[in-house]
C-alpha cells in the first residue's frame, strides 16, 4: 500500500504528462460548468426571490429536490437526448468536452440557486422595499441584493464546482472517458481501478481530492472573513 | 408647486391591509404639501399599511390611490420604522442611486453622518442607521416622502436634523410629508395634520382633509409650537 502511495507522488511529483493533462481536462470542464450555472443561477435565484414568497418557496423546493438528483440520471438523461437517435442528436455532442460541461451544468445550477435563493429569502423585506421606492432599476437592485448575500454566493459557486469537479456517472455516460479528450480525473481513476493501476487511480485521486479540499479551503477563508 | 398642481396622491373608498385583508379603512385623502401629515393610532391600525400603499408597496384592499408621481421610481419614498442598511460604507449607501458628491455632502452634513461617511453602515448604531435611511430618502428628492415611526431611537442631534428636514420640506411644499408616528409630532411652527386610524373612517365619501375649508368635519390640524 505504501509502495504504492510513494509510486502516485512520483507520478504528480515527476510531471506524469497523461496525469497532468486529465487534471487539465477535468478543471476546465467543471470550471466551464460553474461559470455556466452561476452565469445562469443568480439571476433566476433573484428572480424567484422577488416573484412573492409562494413562488420562491416552490423554486427553493425544487432547486432542494433537482440538486439531490443522481448523477447517473442525469448523464442518462443528457445521453438519452444526445444520442444520434435522440431529439438533440443533430448536434454531435455526445462523448465531448461540451456535453460533459452541459451535465455538470445541470448538477451544479441548482445548487447555485438553491443556496442563494436561501439566503434571500432570509433578507429582510425592507430590503428589496427600500431599492423599490428608491427606484433602483431591477437590475441594479438584483446587484445590490447579491452582494447582501455575497457569503452565500460564494457558498453556492464553491459547492457547485466541488460536485461537478467530484462527480463520475455523467461524465462517464456522457464524456465516455476518451484518452486525450473526455478523460476526466474521476472517470480515468474508475479505469485505473478496474486495470489494477493502483498507483496511478491513487495519484489521480491524491489530485482530485487536493483540489476539492483547496476549494473548500478557499471558500471557508472568504465567507469566514465576512 | 404640489398645490398648484393639485394634491399629489388622492385616495377614495381606500381600505389598506395586507394579504387581501383590510386592517383599516381610510377617509378619503387629498394629499398635498405645505404640512406635516400625522398618521396616528395604536398599534396593528394600519398605519404601516397606509405607508405602504401610498408607496405603492402594498395594493389596496378596496378603494383607489391615484398618485401624480411614478411608483417605484423613486419619486414616492417609504422610510421603515427599522431601517434597512445595506453593507458597505455609509456612503456607499448614500450613492443608492448616484447622487452627486456634493449632493452626499450636503446631506451627510444634514443629518450628521460627515464623519461616518467611510464607516461599515451595519455597525451603526440604531439610530445612526435611522438617520442614514431618512439620509438616503431625502439625497433621492422625492415628491412623496412617508416616514414611518421617525423619531424612535434618535438623540437630540438626529432628532433636531430630522425635524429641521421636515420643517424645509413644509416650508417648500416638496417632498409632501407624511409621518406615522405613535406620539404627536413636536414640530414648531409647522402645520402638522392628522390622519387618525384610531376611530373607523366615516362614511368613505367624506371629503378631502386636506383642506379645511372644504371639509365637513372640524378641522384637526394642530399648529406646534
């Protein structure tokens, strides 16, 4: 076991090309996603929230439901619609980098919207009020209430990137764990597991699991500072 | 200028409330300037509700409110009785809507915030805050000012540039001040009118209280001094 611990550091340590690049595929797919889903989430999280308090009471329902969704089912899902006898099949996604951003979208969108969309509900009235009478424009007031629950952006971007950047049954379905173009860190160390490279599915998951406990790290030092 | 134009919101048959429930039932108003209207009665009568529909916040229960300035454009301001502060500085606060430099000058120095202009707005004081919000309502200009509980928490500095803001805006008929407040309004030498919430409205169709000499009923307005 610890031969092969020392094996996986020689393999981050000495520069392993395939390693490296897997790394590179894997952060700029998640990285892709998350820009997407908070692009996207912040601006539906603040338009439920000022929709009256029934209708953000349904979207945090669902967003709470969509976000606890197996990822399986979303990557059979996105496969079932993007395979060449599927409805979106004209548009040769399937086993690509941008199908595999497009089911991480899918995961992290709601988590996005379901941690924001919480913290404004948790504003006070008055706040959105004083905007109102102040005539701030809608798009000005949706900036400055983001920035009353900046911590809970932040929250909601880091989550979101943790569970597109950890996940493996979407991106396995629907990337297929091509070398050189859809292998990510979680799918290549399913294939190291079933190759028996045990060293190298450990330095893969010795990098996947710096980088998740980097970005929670990082996440917890700018809300902790709020 | 409001009364040459007529009165800058009207209200007949109005019923206020929240959630399709009226919690009081308002005589008709003709609301113009050059006084200080005085919104009085005891708790859960509906003088928040009141504020809030003429704001333009809350939709009335029955009735009308036909206004002669824009709805959420910042022309009719509502002032919480617990105000809301957003996080940043003082003057960031006071830059809601991007008055001039000069404009936030003058208004910090108004209500005493000159010095608290760099400060984090949520570590001020209760009343600090709700010299910061009266502040921000009046760097805005509006045509409609309504304020609610605005004398709760202020030392004698806040209160007497509060007041000195409310007498300017008699003296020059704008903003159109409307004020609810448990306690009567110690303003010297300023028409303070009341709208009390305390005795159910006579008959809706009662004329305007704006003006007395229109007005079947004795007038109520009380000259402070």
């Amino acid at each position: 076991m610890l031969a092969e611990v020392g094996r996986a550091l020689a393999l981050i340590l000495g520069g392993d090309v395939e390693v490296w690049q897997i790394a590179g595929v894997s952060l700029t797919v998640s990285l892709t996603a998350v820009f997407g889903a908070v692009a996207a989430g912040l601006p539906m999280a603040y338009l439920l929230a000022s929709s009256g308090a029934r209708r953000a009471r349904v979207g945090l329902w669902i967003a709470h439901g969509l976000a606890a969704l197996p990822t399986v089912v979303i990557g059979l899902t996105l496969y079932l619609l993007l395979s060449a006898t599927g409805p979106l099949g004209w548009a040769r996604l399937l086993y690509t980098r941008t199908a595999m951003a497009a089911a991480q979208f899918v995961l992290a969108l709601p988590l996005v919207v379901a941690v924001v969309l919480g913290a404004l509900r948790r504003l006070p009235p008055s706040a959105h009020e004083v905007l109102v009478t102040h005539g701030v424009t809608r798009a000005r007031q949706m900036g400055w209430l983001l920035w009353e629950v900046k911590s809970a952006v932040v929250s909601g971007t880091f989550l979101a990137f943790s569970r597109a950047f950890t996940e493996l049954g979407a991106a396995l379905i629907v990337g297929g764990n091509i070398r050189g173009a859809t292998r990510t860190l979680t799918t290549y160390i399913a294939l190291e597991y079933d190759r028996g490279d045990d060293a190298r599915a450990i330095a893969l998951g010795l990098i996947l699991l710096a980088v998740a406990l980097l970005t929670n790290s990082v996440m917890h030092v700018i809300v902790g500072e709020r | 200028m409001t009364n040459q134009l007529g009165p800058i919101v009207r209200t007949r048959h109005l019923k206020v409330g929240y959630a399709g429930k009226a919690v009081a039932t308002i005589a008709d108003l003709d609301l113009v300037g050059g006084v200080v209207w005085h919104v009085t009665g005891p708790n859960g009568s509906g003088k928040t509700a009141l504020l809030k529909t003429l704001a333009g916040l809350l939709r009335p229960v029955a009735g009308t409110v036909d206004r002669r300035c824009g709805i959420g454009t910042g022309e009719a301001i509502y002032v919480h009785s617990v105000p809301y502060v957003f996080a940043g500085s003082v003057r960031r606060n006071l830059t809601l809507t991007h008055p001039s430099a000069d404009e936030v000058l003058a208004v910090a120095a108004a209500f005493g915030l000159s010095t608290l202009l760099g400060r984090e707005a949520t570590t001020l004081s209760y009343g600090e805050q709700r010299r910061l919000a009266l502040a921000r309502a009046v760097v805005r200009h509006p045509a409609l000012l309504l304020v609610d509980e605005p004398e709760g928490g202020l030392d004698d500095e806040a209160m007497s540039a509060w007041r000195a803001c409310a007498v300017r805006a008699v003296d020059a008929r704008q903003p159109v001040l409307v004020v609810a407040a448990h306690r009567p309004l110690a303003f010297a030498a300023v028409l303070v009118r009341p709208i009390d919430l305390s005795q159910p409205a006579r008959d809706s169709t009662a004329k305007s209280t704006t003006d007395a000499d229109r007005t079947s009923r004795p007038p109520r307005a009380v000259l402070r001094h």
